[in-house]
C-alpha cells in the first residue's frame, strides 16, 4: 500500500466546509483514494472512493489532481454530528492488506 | 441486514485466561478482517482471511489465532491474554463486486476487551 499522510486534528464550527488533504506521493498507476470515517465507539464506514478528477456523493468531495500524489476530502456544511475521525487510504483491487493510519480528528464545534 | 456482527461487545479478562472474539456476516462477502484500536490510534490490521479457507498475517499478529470457519464467521482467539492486548477489536468483510477500485469495507461494532 501506498503510504499516506494527513494532519493528525482540524477544528471547525458548524457550517463551515472542512478540507483534508492527504499526500500520498508514491501512488501506483493502479491505485485508487478511499476515505473512511469513524465515530467514537463504532467501527469506520465508507465515505467516498475516487481514481481521479473530481468525485462527488450525497456525504462528500474528493479532488484529486492530475499528478494524484494528493487528495483532498471536503465536507461542506459541517455539524457538530461530522466531528468524527477520517481516514485515507490508497489501494487497488487485490490489496488484502488494508491498513489505516492515525487519521484526522475533526472536531466540529457550535 | 444485520452486516457485520460481533460478540461479545464488552469483555474483561485476567492475565493468562483465553478467549474467542466471534464476527459473522450476512452480506456474503468473501473477505473478512480483524483489527485492532488502541486509544487514539488508527487501525492496525491483525489477520484477515481473503477468502473462506485462507487465512494470513496482519500488522500485528503475535497473540492470536484465527480461524474462517466458513464464508460467514471469522473468529479471533487470544490463547494467553496479556495486558498489551488491552484494546477495542473490529472485525470487516470486504464486498465482492464486479467494478474497478477496491472494494468497500464494512464493519462491526467492535469488541472492547480489558485484560488485567
């Protein structure tokens, strides 16, 4: 797996859109960007999965460059319910081995 | 759909007393995984089992046991707990489809274990 990097916490208020960006510089051609997110005392859940360009669904955006040695998730509109923990991870398909790194902390205040 | 279940979800153990974490899923996913949270730390992979028969090592596999009983249950087993083993357990299964990009994990709701 590609290693990845994201800040360790981001605060914000509600309403606000929240950016994480996570650099992953030895991507491979076949790789893609998957986020996850976490809430205190469950397990983490699907976000969004992008390859390249712009991908878009009814929780999030993920940008990705052309070089795709970065993405950034966004979350618009925050609440206090998105203050959770953020995951980025980079893989392909036969990728048995997922593992996830510290993750961003966002805590959304009022 | 019940996904990903785990039991128990709470556990205490002494040092030296052993037990089996169990994780089923409906979804009839091939894949199933097991990880470990420490406090304020992400997920670090334990054993996962690509497919019902397979199984292999993880990040940190030193302590447990598994075993994919068939496609729908994978279960942790800690023969000698010790106190480092003190974390919340998750077990996942991975979804089978048929498009590009790697398959979505879903998880259960975790397991906290203490072990004194």
């Amino acid at each position: 797996l590609a290693k990845t990097t994201q800040p360790i916490s981001m605060d914000s208020y509600e309403g606000q859109e929240v950016n994480i960006t996570c650099s992953h510089n030895n991507i491979a051609t076949n790789d893609y960007i998957t986020w996850y997110q976490q809430f205190p005392s469950q397990g983490p859940r699907f976000i969004i999965q992008g390859y390249k360009t712009k991908v878009t669904n009814e929780v999030a955006s993920l940008f990705i460059p052309a070089d795709r040695k970065s993405s950034t998730l966004s979350l618009p509109r925050v609440s206090l319910s998105d203050t959770a923990v953020y995951y980025c991870l980079v893989g392909r398909d036969n990728d048995y081995k997922l593992s996830f790194g510290a993750g961003t902390t966002v805590t959304v205040r009022a | 759909n019940a996904g990903v279940t785990q039991t128990p979800k709470f556990q205490v153990l002494k040092t030296g007393q052993s037990m089996t974490l169990q994780c089923a899923q409906d979804m009839n996913h091939n894949s199933m995984y097991w990880y470990r949270q420490d406090p304020g730390m992400g997920l670090r992979l334990i054993y996962y089992s690509a497919s019902e028969g397979t199984t292999d090592k993880g990040e940190v596999p030193n302590g447990y046991n598994v075993s994919r009983l068939n496609k729908r249950e994978f279960s942790l087993r800690l023969e000698s707990a010790a106190p480092s083993q003190t974390s919340v357990y998750f077990c996942a299964s991975r979804e089978t489809k048929f498009r590009a990009g790697p398959e979505k994990l879903f998880f259960g709701s975790g397991t906290q274990l203490s072990v004194l």
